[in-house]
C-alpha cells in the first residue's frame, strides 16, 4: 500500500485507522456470526473523527478527497466489511453533497454543523417494487403537498447504516410536479420507524433495513433537492461511490494476508518445509498478486483522475469500470486464497469463509456489471462513429 500513499494526511489518516486494527478484526467474527449491527466500531470512528473526514476544512470537516477514501476505506474493509460499507455511503454522501452544492447553502451549512456534532446520514432510494434506483424506476414513496407541508408516504429497503443514521435522505414521487424530490427526514419524525429485514449471507453487519414511511410531515423546506440528474461526463459523474469497490478490494487484501501467511506457516508432513515452496501454491499467490495489482492500480488512477479538475471531464466509463474490475478481481482472489488454503477455509471459525460470503456482495451494488459493460459497449460505438 505504501506505492499509493501521496500525501503526509494520507498517512496519518491510515495510522489512526491502524489503531483500531486489532479490536475491528476481533469483533469482525462476532458481528458476522449475530447478524448484529458494528455500533462500537462506528462511535469509535465518529471519536476518531473519521465521519467528517469527506466533509470540506472550509465546513469544519478534513476535506479529504475521493482518493483519500478509497485509501481509507479500503484499509477499513481489511478489518471488517460491514463497518467500512456501512460508513463508505455516509462519506461519499457527504462528499459528494458538498463537491457539487447540491443543497441550498443554508442547507449544506446545517449540516455539515450536524456532521461535525457526529450525526449520520445516507440516502434511501432502493425500493422493492423498483430495484436499483440506477436503473431508472420511479419511487412508489409519494410526497403529497398539505398547506405549508409535505407528507410523505412509502417504503425504502437497503437502507445501508440505519440503526445510527441521524437523518434519511429520501427520494419521493411528486405527482403535482411530475419528477422526483429528495428530502431530509430527521430520524425522530412521527410516522419514521426501521423495520429489522436485513437478514443476509453477506455483510450481515451493515443494519441495512427497511426505512417504513407513515404520513411523515415535514416543512417545505424539507425538500432538499428536486428532479433527477442523470449521471454523464464531468460534473454529472459520481466518482464518491468508488467506496464501494474499495470495500471489496480491502476484502481481497484480507484473504490474500491470510493465504500467504498461512502457505509460509502451513507444514504437512508429506513435504520438508510450509507450503508456499510448492509450484502449484506459488502460482495460486502469483495470481492474486497480479489481481490486486491490476485492480488496484486501476481503481486509484480513476480516482487520482477524478480529484484532478483538469482531467475530471475526459472521465466517461471509468467509474463504472472500475467498480466492475475491481469487484470481480476481488472474488478471484478470494477464491483463490481458498484453494491455496483447502478445506480449513470452509471451516466457521476461519475467517475465509466470511471474505467469500462478504466478497460477493459486491455483485449486487451499483452499477451491475451488464449495465457497466452495456455502456462501455455503446461509448465506444459512438466514438468509433465518430
């Protein structure tokens, strides 16, 4: 990792989180074993001041980049997975509402006052009748205007850090002006309750439950943002939601530290010294190292492209891509570091078994791969017509 650490911050950022290294992985089995949410860890990180880090200095926060978080999240990951992509989408929410001022400056001012107190925040906009919102449904949760208020009404799943979120940003059809508004709910407000469904194989710690709306009321200035934006070159491009292959590549690096150290120390008494002298072993370790770097180097160069504004709009499929490589190459790791290790992998108490169950979440997140190679596809159509 120390071929990707730019900055003196960067460095200082992974040594703090490097502190809490040993408690994370401890609880890491537990939290995987219960289905329970990582509440110790995220207040610890909230102390640490971690949650504001994404948040600009000119706001009180550190101003860190979308390069800095994914160097910080993906080492995150490599203790526990349900805690980094619990607390990646309040960062790259934060990050991006403040990159872009999507919010009125009012607005953004209060929050980031809220953020700076420790609050937490992320968006529901995954619906079950709808999908992914990626893909363009229209929300079913209705935001219906009464006098001076809004009442809103629906359901959201996937909500993604509920048990401790302090505010939702929810996305609400709006009939009277045909598109769709994003609002700011309080966790306290009457008719807001988190209805416990999340009940997975994979990154069972991430307290990604249903967000139940029942005539929640709210001011009109409560909409914080309306219409849609559709994603596409330069300023429209999301490249905060690079947190999420950073989770899955700080996966793979745990599986691939745990394979190589246990081919150093493995010993079977049918062969004079540990595993990793074997040429079959050796060419399972060469494959991962290869994956991760392939990975990782593409992964941070589109960041490293992103933070720079005078590249920024060359930018198209990249983003995309990378999730799409990245997270693929994380599985083939994984998988790997399980036949380099044998039949221990599947064992409950080894740790293995919880990265392949975790790893492949990745599939799942936004962009999915068809949608990712669809549009990879029809760019390169366009320019070769061109």
């Amino acid at each position: 990792m120390n071929l990707f650490i730019r900055t003196d911050s960067q460095r200082e950022w992974l040594e703090k989180l490097h502190q809490k290294e040993a408690a994370f992985k401890e609880r890491a089995d537990r939290i995987d074993k219960l289905g329970i949410f990582p509440e110790d860890n995220i207040q610890e990180l909230i102390e640490l001041g971690y949650t504001r880090s994404t948040l600009p200095a000119s706001y009180g926060g550190y101003g860190l980049r979308v390069y800095d978080m994914i160097l910080l999240q993906e080492t995150l990951a490599s203790f526990d997975a349900s805690t980094a992509l619990s607390l990646g989408w309040h960062l790259s929410v934060v990050g991006e509402l403040f990159e872009k001022g999507l919010w009125t400056q009012d607005k953004l001012e209060f929050i980031a006052k809220e953020v700076q107190k420790g609050a937490l925040l992320n968006r529901a906009a995954s619906e079950a009748q709808t999908g992914s919102p990626t893909r363009g449904g229209r929300p079913g949760t209705t935001a219906v205007k009464e006098g001076d208020s809004w009442v809103i009404s629906g359901r959201k799943i996937f909500t993604t850090l509920s048990p401790v979120l302090s505010y939702f940003i929810v996305s609400a059809w709006i009939e009277e002006e045909q598109t769709i508004g994003q609002f700011l709910l309080h966790r306290d407000l009457e008719g807001l309750r988190i209805e416990e469904t999340w009940d997975t194989i994979s990154l069972r710690g991430t307290g990604s439950h249903d967000l139940v709306l029942e005539r929640v009321t709210v001011g009109a200035d409560q909409l914080v943002e309306l219409g849609s934006k559709p994603a596409g070159p330069g300023g429209q491009l999301n490249a905060w939601l690079l947190h999420i292959p950073a989770c899955y590549l700080g996966i793979a690096q745990a599986a691939r530290d745990y394979a190589l150290n246990f081919a150093n120390e493995y010993t079977p008494n049918s062969i004079s010294g540990p595993i990793s002298q074997l040429p079959n072993v050796q060419h399972l370790l060469g494959e991962i190292e290869l994956e991760l770097m392939k990975a990782r180097h593409f992964l941070y160069s589109v960041a490293a492209a992103y933070d720079d504004e005078s590249r920024r709009g060359y930018l198209s499929t990249e983003l995309g891509a990378a999730k799409h490589i990245v997270t693929n190459s994380a599985i083939s790791i994984v998988d790997k570091a399980m036949r380099v290790v044998g039949i221990r992998s599947l064992q409950n108490d080894n740790p293995l078994q919880r990265y392949y169950r975790d790893v492949r979440a990745g599939l799942h997140n936004p962009p999915m791969d068809d949608a990712t190679l669809n549009k990879i596809a029809l760019s390169a159509i366009e320019q070769a017509k061109r």
